[in-house]
C-alpha cells in the first residue's frame, strides 16, 4: 500500500479469479483489510479492477 492503514478493493469485470481461496466471479467484489498481501489467482481469462482505498 502506499499509505499505511489502507486496504485494497477487487472487482471483477470479467471471468473468474481466486483471492486467498475465496472464488470471485463476473461483477464480483472484495475488500481487503489489514493484510500485508493477498494471493490472487485467474481461473480463466479475467479483467480484474485493483483500488487502493482508506480504510476507517
């Protein structure tokens, strides 16, 4: 992260991809809180949209 206390939002545009495990399809979204990284894997082809955002 480039600030210290912010967290990351996923959503998927297209496809499918793994994050940590957890299957997340088409129109799909996560937010990642106090991690230091994620692992984030296409199950097919994807489009994946990343946004570091603050988090309260």
């Amino acid at each position: 992260m480039k600030k210290k206390g912010n967290g990351v939002y996923v959503f998927v545009i297209e496809g499918e991809v793994s994050i940590n495990g957890e299957i997340l399809q088409r129109r799909d979204g996560l937010g990642i809180t106090d991690a230091t990284g994620f692992d984030l894997k296409a199950n097919t082809d994807a489009e994946v949209l990343l946004m570091e955002v603050p988090v309260s």
